[in-house]
C-alpha cells in the first residue's frame, strides 16, 4: 500500500500507527540493561558461592542470611520489582557487615570449632575475605555509593 493511500486508511477506520518513532538512543538501552543483567546475575551467583563456602565450614548462620538475600533479590528481579525495592533487598545483604558480632567479624580457623586444618586457615580466610568484599561492593549496584 502506498504511504498515501496508507495514511487515508488508518485515518477512515481510526487505527493508529503502531511503528515506534525512530529512536536513536534505542541501543544504549540495550546496551545498559544488558550490563545490569550481568551484574545481577554476578551478584546472585557471588552469594550462592559464598553461602556453599560458608556451609562448608560450619557457619550455617552466615551461609542462610545470604541465601535469605539471595532468593529474595532474585524474585525480585524475576519479577521486575522497582529499583527501590531491589536497593532494599540489597542493604539487607549489607546488613550483614556492620557492627559487633557482624559478619566482618567472622574468622575461620580450628579455636572457633571450624573443620578447617590449622595449616589452610590462612588461604581459607583470603578466600572468605574475597567472596565477602565482591559480594559487598556488587552488593551496590543499585544505588550511588555514599
């Protein structure tokens, strides 16, 4: 049909034009929600490995509050929740890593009942340290850090 005779039939039988507009910032889109994605996905998976590695040495406490964290942002995103309330489900992992008897306060070694060989509590510790502060700082990407 010819862009005339097109435009007279959507005016006789009152159809309205379905084709977006041109949009040139399209693609930046894309590009920006395919980032989020990623860091998404990379902070869920973050926390299931530092919950297995936390179940591994006992510290079952620990490994269920970031599985509580886990489950709950990942419906979150499965449900495309508003942001805000992805940057809650987010400051309930932070949570964890402030104050007396926190998280940070956590050390894996044979005096605090850990099944860990006294000769692998530094290397196990390093590990711990790692998982905990990737999960920490891709704990933030919902917000600007303060």
């Amino acid at each position: 049909m010819r862009r005339e005779n097109l435009a007279k039939w959507r005016g006789e039988c009152g159809c309205v034009d379905v084709l977006p507009k041109p949009c040139y910032t399209g693609f930046a889109n894309m590009e920006s929600n395919r980032k989020q994605v990623k860091r998404e996905q990379r902070l869920l998976d973050l926390m299931a490995e530092l919950a297995d590695f936390l179940d591994r040495y006992g510290e079952a406490h620990w490994a269920g509050h970031f599985r509580t964290c886990r489950e709950r942002l990942g419906y979150l995103i499965q449900e495309d929740a508003p942001r805000e309330e992805k940057a809650e489900a987010a400051a309930m992992i932070r949570s964890a890593y402030g104050g007396m008897g926190s998280f940070n306060d956590l050390i894996i070694c044979r005096t605090n009942k850990h099944p860990v060989e006294e000769s692998e509590e530094e290397a196990v510790n390093t590990e711990l340290q790692r998982l905990s502060g990737e999960v920490y700082e891709a704990s933030w990407l919902y917000q600007e850090r303060r």
